[in-house]
C-alpha cells in the first residue's frame, strides 16, 4: 500500500470528528454519508469498475470515513449517555466514585480524578445508577495523598466546569470536555469516606506500582533536589519537584518539551536503541530478538510513566515501525504516522485536538521528509563534526515544523533553539537510557551506584546548559499571538518554500510571495488596531479585583492581587493581556497607594471609595458604603464598580451615587452577589456580574 491511501484515510477520519464538533445534533448527517458512500461503492461493484474508479471511488470512501469519524466521536463522548451525571435535573445529595488517576500534589490540594457509579437524589434519595467523570480537589489536610483505585463516598454536589471568563483565557472547560469531564467540586476531608479499594483497570493499577517503585529508586540514587526534578519530570512524568525559576528557564531556552513525556522521548529511546543494535550487531539490525529487545524496552518505558497517554500513542506508532521492519516492509515515516494516527483516532477522536499529538506527529513528519536533505546538503571533515551536524539538522527541521504551533499555542519563541537543543537532544540521548539501565539494574548495588551518579551529573549537566542559554538577552520572544489564519498562511509558506528550495523550480516563487504579501498584510492591519484600541476592562479575578484601562500598546491594571501570586495572574490575565498586543501592563497595587500621576489617568483615592477619570469617562471602584460615612457623589458617574461586599441593599445608593453603568468584579461573596442580581431584575436596574456573565469590556 502506498502513503496516500492512509494519509487520505486520516484526513477523512478527522474530518467526520470535526463535523461532530460543530454538528454535534446533526444525526443526518453521518446517515447521508454512509448512504452515498455504500451506494457508490455497491454502484461499482456491480459494474466492476474499481480500476476506473478514480474520483467515485474516492468520494465514496471519503463519505464512509467521515461517516466513521462522526460516529466513533458520538461514541466516545461521554454526555451522549443517558445516565450521565450532566443531565441530573434535581440537586445530588451523594455520590460513590472511584479514583481513575493517579492523583496530584498541588500546593494545598490534592488534585483527584474520580468515576461516578451510583449517586443519590430526588424525593426518595435511593441509591441510583450514574456516570460521569469530576475532578476533585481535596484539602491536604485530609492527610496522605489518596490512591488509585479508591472508592470514595462524597458528599454534596459537584458543580459545571466554568467557562473561561475572560478574554483570550485558557478555555479549561472545553479542555477537560474532550477528556469527557465537564464536573469539578473542592472537598473538605469531612465531606468524603474511602470505602474500600478497587482498581477499574489492573494493568493501569500495576503499571501506577511500576512508577511509585521506579520514584524511590530515582529519589535514593539522584538525591539532590534540582538534578531528581528533571529527571522525575522525563521519565515519570511528575513535575512536582520542579520550581517555577527551573520551568521558566526550560521555557526561555525553547527546552519545555523535555519537561513532560511524549513522543518525542520514545523517539529518543528509539534513536539511541536502534543506534546501540547497529553498532552491535551491524547490519542484522532486523533479527526477530533485537526488535523484541528494542519492543521491551519501549514499553517499559511506557511501564514506568504509568502508561501516560501521549507515550502510549507514541510506543504504539515505534512499535508499528518495528512490526514493520520484521516483516520485511520497509514503510515510509509518512506512511508508518499514517497508520498509527488513524488507529489513535478511532481509539480516541479527541486526541485531534491535544497540542502534544500535533506537535510530536508535525516533528516526526518534518524530520521523515527533510531531515535527510538538509544533512546531505553539507559535509564536514571529521566524523564528530558530522554528528553534531546531523542532530542540528533534527533541531532545525524539527523547530522549523513545530515553531507555529508553538507560538499559536504558547505565545513564545526561543531566539536561541538551536544552540539549546543540539545540547539538550545530546544530554537527553544520553540521560534517558542512563535513567533506564538505573532502574533495570536497581538490584546490582556498585553497578547501579554508578549509573546513579551518572544520572545526576548528566542531569545536572543538562540543568546548567539549559540555565546558562536562558540568561542570554533576549532569549525569548513574548507575547507572541497568531490567529488560525495566520497559523495556515505560515504553514503554507512553510511547504511552498520546502517545495522551491528541493525542487528549484522557480514557479514555486509566484504562489510562496503571494502568501507571505497576504500574511504581511494581515499581520500590519492587526497591529494597526491594536495601535488604535481604547478600553475599559472589569476581569475576572476569583475573590480579588481586577480593572484595566488601556490606550494603545499600554495598559494599567488596577488590582488588590498580590505580586507574589504570578499563577494567578498567568492563568485569568496574561493572555487577555497578551492577545491586545500588551506584553507587562503597568501593576497597580489600589490596597495601598494612590494612584495620583502626571500624564496617568486622575484618580481620588479614598478609604471608602476610588474615582478614576480617563478617556473623559468616570469609573468609581466602592470599597465600603456605611451609615457612619455618608459620603455623595454630586455628578453621575459612567462606571460604578462594586467590591468587597460593599452593597448589601440597593437602596444604599440612594441619594448617594448614580451611575450609568454598574459592574460586580469577584471580590464580594457570590451569594450576595447572587441575591443583588435577583433584586436588581426585579427592580429592573442593568448591572453586570464578572462571575454570572464573565468580564466587562467597554471599547471606546
């Protein structure tokens, strides 16, 4: 079979996956493709007429994958079950669940996945049959970190995932609704019972003991706390032990990836593995026991990471590439990606859209196709020299396929790639099968002493190149934002300039400075209304206050949030910020200073109250509304915002302010929040709530 049939195989399949997403209630839909597919394919049938096929053939084929994609994704998509947990219309008092995770450290939680089985509700509260995935946070004052395979009693509901609030936010919702989670809810460790322990899946539970097993081994050979935080981030998967110095570097240095397993340290482990049995046993790399040997290996690697999602797909796709080879069948990486897609998207549809697949499947399709050609174009002298060059060759064309994706999802470039990642590819080629022969040869005392030191030193190595590369100026760009056009014009640019440089056929030129004339275009007219823009903004900050006025490239932020809690500021802000074109708004601490400045918005800072004047507009941040401080407003005011559970009644504004806008940040309790709102509707008084209708943005 040759590359295209698969490749048009993927294509289809995802394309019924994405015709479920935006169709999701269009049950027609996947009828009318089967139907014209089956009819073509039994019209040829009976003519006997495949050869000639061509495009019926085709289009036939391409319905009937769709058709499959469509219906694999309304399978797998858990709302889509009657007794699932999203379409309980009374309050659920209590719910039985099983822990189907290994659970998380946070800071002050313990961050649990668990599975519904039966819950109680209604008039009768009897126990009933129920579905449903939620995640739980559990105060860590509950004591020990909770187990897989717990069954928890648990009290009290578990509430919607919320939407993301503000602009250009991390959409959590829809993130864990692909992982057909759409429930969260915070427990008090009275608010739940452990009833007993028993694991959904044995395999998973075992290979959960395999990662605790191989932690203690790495914890007792590492020992120091920076060197074990690397190592336990790329071979277990747990960035616990990591500071956030130690991840911002990684970041800067254009090296995260090796924070987190995927594929690209199966590929690791695969390079070296393959590069071991040629040198052993030369060119009978193929011998049934090697590739059995190198099979092992890969998914004992998959073992000790307790079979993480992204390694699985990724020793799935090796593992069909050496299938490959001992059948003789020498695939094309094209073909082989193909393959192992397609199987991974009618195993789980919804890994279309997680950003590690695209980017590990991108690099490994890049590297396939041109790797080969970039390293042949030069040769160097010395043999050390040509291995250098043929890992930088890995990194640039690696880099050059990912980088969009990169930016699109991450807002980030590393100016310094590659002097980081010839270095880091070395070190990891050598730190992972070091890491490996630890934990194989754990029970060997000198022996495994030995590769213990080595461990650390390798990995401290790695720590250092990867710090001393993000204190270089301008190791990174920031605040970078591409739009879905912008990401496909880049690509395109990409392939057409691939295209021209390996064909030299100069009539590539005409479509490759077509493109790259529209992506300038698009790029100058964004930046021309970023340039332009004027706007009030009340975020979404949970329980603190966030408002930001902004002019053009600059912007202030006028919030009581702490300058210690950056994850905050991270998580609800910096994107919104980001996607303005505003790359560190002006921090403006309102708890404790005036905000009186030359050339700065007016304000009058008062206990009770705050009054800014900008862009000819009023805004009146209330603190506090007292019988004992009758202070009045003689002017109306345009933007009246309410924190701190300032108003308890709506008659405290009486005779004291009148505002044409009026805005609830999330300072104040959602209850009386609540309570207000209802009121208001009552007295027909507009108002808008950060929490009940997400942030408040006002252009000017």
């Amino acid at each position: 079979m040759t590359v295209l049939p698969f490749v048009r195989a993927v294509a289809g399949l995802a394309a019924g996956i994405l015709l479920y997403i935006w169709l999701p209630d269009q049950y027609w839909l996947p009828a009318v493709l089967a139907v014209v597919g089956s009819v073509l394919i039994g019209w040829l049938l009976v003519r006997n007429a495949f050869r000639q096929a061509g495009v019926v053939l085709g289009v036939a084929l391409t319905g009937l994958l769709m058709a499959l994609g469509w219906g694999v994704t309304w399978l797998h998509t858990a709302r889509n079950d009657a007794d699932n947990l999203i379409h309980l219309s009374d309050t659920l008092r209590a719910y039985e669940g099983v822990v189907t995770a290994q659970p998380e450290e946070r800071a002050k939680t313990y961050r649990v996945e668990l599975a519904v089985t039966q819950g109680r509700w209604g008039p009768t509260a009897d126990w009933q049959p129920l579905s449903g995935r939620v995640i739980v946070y559990l105060d860590k004052t509950a004591g020990i970190l909770p187990r897989y395979g717990e069954v928890w009693l648990v009290n009290g509901a578990p509430r919607l995932v919320d939407p993301p609030f503000n602009p250009g936010e991390f959409d959590y919702k829809t993130y864990l609704s692909r992982r057909n989670i759409y429930h969260q809810q915070y427990l008090r460790p009275w608010q739940r019972r452990v009833l007993g322990v028993d694991p959904p899946n044995r395999l998973t539970a075992t290979a959960i003991r395999v990662n605790q097993w191989a932690d203690s081994v790495l914890t007792r050979q590492i020992g120091t706390r920076a060197e074990y935080g690397i190592v336990n981030a790329m071979i277990l998967g747990v960035r616990d032990d990591l500071d956030s110095d130690q991840y911002r570097a990684y970041a800067t240095a254009g090296a995260v990836h090796i924070l987190s397993v995927s594929g690209l340290h199966v590929g690791i482990l695969f390079f070296v593995l393959t590069w071991l049995i040629g040198i052993t046993a030369g060119k009978r790399d193929d011998r049934v026991w090697l590739i059995v040997l190198q099979l092992a290996v890969l998914w004992f690697y998959a073992l000790i990471t307790g079979f993480s999602l992204p390694v699985l797909r990724s020793a799935a796709m090796f593992s069909m590439l050496l299938l490959a080879k001992a059948l003789q069948r020498r695939a094309p990486t094209g073909h082989s990606l193909s393959v192992a897609l397609f199987f991974m998207l009618l195993y789980d549809p919804y890994a279309l859209f997680s950003a590690g697949l695209q980017l590990s499947s991108l690099a490994v399709l890049g590297i396939g196709m041109w790797q080969s050609p970039l390293y042949q174009s030069l040769t160097f002298r010395y043999e050390w020299a040509n291995k250098l060059w043929q890992i930088t060759a890995v990194a640039l064309v690696a880099q050059l396929v990912t980088f969009p994706l990169g930016v699109y999802y991450f807002h980030q470039f590393p100016t310094y790639f590659l002097l980081a990642n010839p270095v880091v590819m070395v070190l990891s080629m050598a730190l992972l099968p070091l890491a490996m022969a630890t934990l194989a040869f754990s029970w060997m005392p000198y022996l495994n002493d030995a590769l213990g030191w080595g461990v650390q030193k390798t990995a401290w190595l790695l720590n250092e190149a990867v710090s001393w590369t993000g204190q270089l100026p301008g190791a990174a760009w920031d605040n970078l934002w591409l739009s879905p056009v912008e990401l496909v014009l880049i690509y395109a640019i990409i392939l057409l300039g691939a295209t021209l440089l390996l064909s030299r056929n100069q009539n590539w030129l005409w479509p490759l400075s077509a493109t790259t004339l529209v992506l300038v275009v698009l790029m100058l007219v964004s930046d021309t209304d970023q340039l332009g823009q004027r706007r009030l903004a009340v975020h979404f900050l949970p329980h603190r206050t966030a408002v930001s006025v902004t002019t053009g490239k600059r912007s202030r932020l006028l919030t009581d949030l702490d300058t210690t809690d950056q994850r905050s500021y991270d998580f609800y802000l910096k994107n919104t910020f980001g996607s303005w074109g505003i790359a560190n708004p002006e921090w403006v601490d309102i708890r404790h200073a005036s905000l009186n400045s030359a050339d700065k918005p007016a304000v009058v800072y008062r206990r009770d109250y705050s009054l800014l004047v900008w862009q000819g507009r009023s805004v009146l941040l209330v603190n506090r509304l007292s019988d004992y401080h009758r202070w009045r407003l003689p002017a109306v005011v345009d933007y009246l915002i309410i924190r701190r559970n300032a108003l308890r009644d709506w008659n405290q504004l009486t005779n004291r302010v009148v505002a044409r806008h009026i805005i609830f940040d999330d300072s104040s309790r959602t209850p009386l929040t609540d309570q207000l709102l209802a009121d208001a509707k009552k007295r027909h008084i507009a108002c808008h709530s950060v929490r009940q209708m997400g942030a408040y943005v006002s252009e000017f």
